[in-house]
C-alpha cells in the first residue's frame, strides 16, 4: 500500500491474473486513470500465474492501493472469492486482466452500488478496433450474447463477470461463486442466476465501457468456447437438478443466430466478414463439442458412482 494511502477504501476491485503480464499491465494502467481517487479504492490481484507478476506490480504501487496475493489456480470462482475475502471496501468490482476500463468505469459503477445495494451493475464490452479476424469474431459473438440476454429498453439478465460491481457484503452472503465449477467456466451465469433468485436486480451503466482484449490466436479460441460449452452444460445441469432451469430459452440464441448476426457483422470490416463467419461457425460446433463432452464426463462419473455404492 502507498503511503498515505490509509483507512479502509470505499471501493475494492479484485483483478485475477494468468500468465498474462502484458494485459495485466494494460489493465492497472487504466486502474491509475480512474477518476475515483486512488485513495478512495484499492485494487487486489489474485495471482495464479506459474511465475508470480511483482515486477509488473512494481510501478503501480506507488500509483494505486495495491495487494498481491499468489496462489494454486483454483478456477475463476474460488479465485473470485479469495479475492473478495480480501477485499475491505464497501462496493466489490471484478474486472480482468484482459480488460481496459473507462477512466469513469469504477466511480459510475460505485455510484449506481451505492445508491441502491440490491443492484448488480455491468458496463458495455467494446472492442472498436480488432487486430484479427479472431479478435473481431469474438467481438461479434459478445454482442451477440449481450442482445440476446439484454434486449434495449428491458432490465438486463446476465451481465459477465469480466466487469461487473456489486454490495460485498451482499456477495459474501451469497457464497460468493460457486467453487464446484473448478476450471469451468460459466461460474458468473451461476452467480448471477442466484443473486436475481435471492431478490437482487441487474443494471447496466452505459455512461462507462470496458474494452476487452478477445483471443487472436484460432487455438485459444476453440479451447475459450470448448470450455465455455463445458460450463454451460455445468450450469443447466445444476438448474435442472434445482428445478429451475431454462435450456430452452438460451438455445434460442443459438436457433436464431443467423438473424441476430446482421447488426454486429455491419461492424465487421469487410476484409474479414468471410473469415468471421466461418469462426462464427467454429465457435459453434466448439461449444456444442464442450456441452456433450462435459455431459458424457459427467455421466460417467454418474456411472462410476452408482458402482461403488
């Protein structure tokens, strides 16, 4: 912690980080340009990384409020809520290492938190100037998923853990994320999910933007929605089992892709709009890949179970 950097902070925001040192640093980058004041907010970095990050800490401690906490990686939830047990502030933000905040992105989310506990606030994903044809394919399926799960006009039904804000306290009584998700991903639909179940209301604040770097390389995509399908098959299973569930409506998202494709490929460039729909493609079958694969594991161990009973 700087000096004179004393008290307990109004606002905690937990990054966790994984052998990616440059985005790191891009991302406490921004965390200095905040137009909340450095003392108001402290930042915790959840370090699973195989070669700890303190040499890319190093600058920023005399810039920001600053603990460093290394660990075995225990998958995004359980790594979520040591970051949060180590928090102080009033007001949780999560944001990662892959992402870039608007110099208002923590004071509006703060804002909205403060002014009413029960809200969970989100801000807009952009990526306005993808380097890849991989990177503008993953900027078109994160405005595909966010017109789909947030139509204009209506309260929001899933924001993305990769930025959002909420009441500590309220996180903490919910458990915090699931840890039983291990290295699946789909751990914030979980979370999300209980906290509108436990009462809690979602909101959107379009006066801040976070721009996150998507996967440039083919392999980190395929593995990226292969473990996303995993999850995804993780999450509508536990539903089942709670009697909640909706696969239903989520597969819309998938039956309908062809029609809720024409907004985001306009801002595709045109050099592209061929090899993104052709990833669009790939993301598909990669998803669907993980959803199966991880059922079949599942049912296996069912299987394997039920023997040794």
């Amino acid at each position: 912690m700087s000096a004179g950097m004393t008290g307990l902070p109004l606002a905690s925001v937990v990054v966790m980080t994984f052998n990616r040192p440059k985005a790191l640093r891009r991302c406490l980058a921004s965390l200095t340009t905040q137009s909340l004041s450095p003392q108001s907010h402290e930042v915790v970095v959840v370090d699973v990384s195989t070669s700890p990050v303190d040499q890319v800490l190093k600058p920023f401690r005399q810039q920001l409020r600053l603990i460093h906490h290394t660990m075995p990686n225990g998958g995004v939830a359980a790594n979520r809520n040591v970051g949060a047990g180590l928090a102080s502030g009033e007001v949780l933000a999560f944001l990662d290492d892959d992402c870039i905040a608007s110099p208002s992105w923590l004071a509006e989310l703060v804002a909205m938190v403060e002014s009413d506990p029960s809200v969970l606030v989100g801000a807009p994903t952009v990526h306005p100037a993808p380097e890849t044809a991989v990177a503008a394919a993953g900027q078109v399926i994160t405005e595909l998923v966010d017109g789909f799960f947030n139509p204009p006009g209506q309260e929001p039904s899933f924001l993305p853990g990769l930025n959002f804000a909420l009441n500590r306290k309220r996180y903490l009584s919910l458990g915090g994320c699931d840890p039983g998700y291990g290295l699946l991903a789909a751990e914030d639909r979980d979370f999300v999910d209980r906290w509108q179940r436990a009462g809690g209301k979602l909101a959107l604040c379009s006066d801040a933007a976070v721009r996150h770097e998507h996967r440039a390389s083919l392999r980190g995509f395929v593995r990226q929605y292969f473990n996303y399908g995993r999850g995804a098959w993780h999450f509508h299973r536990q539903r089942q089992s709670q009697r909640v569930g909706r696969l239903r409506r989520d597969a819309r998202l998938h039956l309908m892709l062809p029609k809720r494709l024409i907004q985001p490929m306009r801002n595709v460039a045109p050099r592209w709009r061929l090899q993104v729909l052709l990833l669009l493609g790939v993301w598909q079958v990669a998803n669907l890949a993980g959803f199966l694969w991880q059922a079949g594991q599942e049912h296996l161990r069912a299987l394997d179970s039920s023997k040794r009973a």
